[in-house]
C-alpha cells in the first residue's frame, strides 16, 4: 500500500510538471551569440523552440505609432515623447531596425502554433491608455490573430478596457496586488505574477483553479523555482531561459 501511494504521488507530481507550460520572455535572447530582448530574432527564437507562447511589450509613439520595447526609453529618448522617424535613427544592439507591432505581428504570425503574450505597457493618462489599447487591439483583429494573442498588463484599466472592447480576449493581470478573487470580480481571466507573490501566497494558485483563472507566473530563471512552482500546479512559468526549463 504505502509503494502505491507513494507511485500516485510521483505520478501527480509527473502530471502536474507536464501541465506547466513555458513562455519565452521578451522572446528567447539569451542564445549563443546573444541577440536582443523584444528583437524580431528573438520571436523567431522561440518560435524554433516550440513552446507555448512568447512574450512582448507593446509602447505607443507621440505621433501615435505602436512599438515593441519594454522600456520607456529607447536609448536616450522617450518613447511617448518622441515620432517614430526619430526612434527608428537608433538601431537595437543586434543592428536590427526598432521594430513597430505591425513588424512583431507578421513575425508571429509565420508559426500559428506559438502564441502571442501581448504585454500593454501602462501610458501615463487613462486616455493614452484607452487609444494605445484600441490601436492594439484593431491590429490584431485586422490581421486575423485573435486566436493566438493572449494579453497582460501592469494596468488593471488595461486590462479593463481589452476585455470591454474584446470580451472573447484572453487577459491575465500582472501588478500582483489582487487576490483571485478580486481578480475574478474584475471580469479578468487570470494571474500573472511575479513568482514570489505565489510562494508567498501558496494557496492562490488552487484558489485561482478553483474560480476558473489561468495562473502564469515570471520572471523564473531557478529550475529548482521551476519546480516548487510547477508541484504547485501553476499552469504556465514565463522565463528568459526557455531552452532549459522547457526539457524539465
């Protein structure tokens, strides 16, 4: 009796890693040479990976053009203060061209089988806010990859105003702060936190189970976090180390 418990506890263990699935973060960089985070190299990246998702930041331009960078600077320049002509002067470190979402989109769209985590950066105005997720939103629906995109964000009105404009859209919170509950109580599909806001909380996982909403946790770069995380039964680890914890 005891060898059969313990071989079914071995197994749910067995399922429950099988179960956690790996998004790249900001796409996969961190090859050998190293390229760029958020570059269009390093979508295709992970895209050879064949993981789950790949994840991106998405920033609007002053004249209104959207972007992929996760910073609010590109070099010495701010992205919401500067046109798209003079950002795209500088290069990324890999020499590629700073790429606008359009670019990004194309790129993903050449291997229907990696989602899209589509991270929209918070603006500094509810307005800004609302008109960099409408862009957003309206070029993924005019490129037909409403399929493949799921969406996160820092900005709980953000988050908000996706699934207002697009209730069938997949969006996972990211600040940390909400409880399942609250989350759930906001009309949102999910959690995405930090991994120490988990392991400090070790019943929201089961608790978010429980309400219906998916559990992602970032940024995991430690197998043996990987795992505590995994035996916790959190549905996906977003890390810059994609290559490693997807053969765990």
């Amino acid at each position: 009796m005891k060898n059969f418990i313990l071989g079914l506890a071995v197994l749910s263990s067995v399922v429950m890693n099988a179960q956690t699935q790996i998004i790249a973060h900001r796409g996969f960089w961190q090859t050998q040479p190293t390229t760029t985070e958020n570059s269009l190299k390093s979508l295709e990246n992970a895209q050879k990976l064949k993981l789950y998702g790949s994840e991106f930041d998405v920033r609007m331009t002053k004249d209104g053009v959207l972007v992929i960078n996760h910073d609010e600077h590109h070099g010495k320049m701010e992205i919401s203060e500067t046109d798209f002509k003079e950002l795209e002067t500088l290069k990324l470190s890999n020499g590629e061209n700073f790429p606008t979402l359009k670019e990004y989109l194309k790129q993903g769209k050449k291997d229907k089988s990696v989602k899209l985590i589509v991270e929209i950066k918070p603006d500094k105005t509810k307005e800004k806010e609302d008109e960099l997720t409408t862009k957003t939103i309206k070029m993924i629906k005019e490129m037909k990859l409403e399929s493949q995109c799921e969406f996160i964000s820092f900005s709980l009105n953000i988050c908000k105003e996706i699934k207002k404009l697009a209730p069938t859209f997949k969006v996972q919170y990211l600040r940390g702060e909400l409880s399942p509950e609250q989350v759930k109580a906001e009309g949102l599909d999910g959690l995405d936190y930090h991994y120490s806001v988990f392991l400090k909380n070790p019943t929201w996982i089961a608790e978010a189970k429980n309400l219906g909403l998916v559990t992602n946790v970032w940024t995991v770069n430690d197998e043996e976090v990987f795992k505590q995380l995994s035996e916790m039964g959190v549905d996906f680890v977003t890390t810059n180390i994609p290559d490693v914890l997807s053969k765990k």
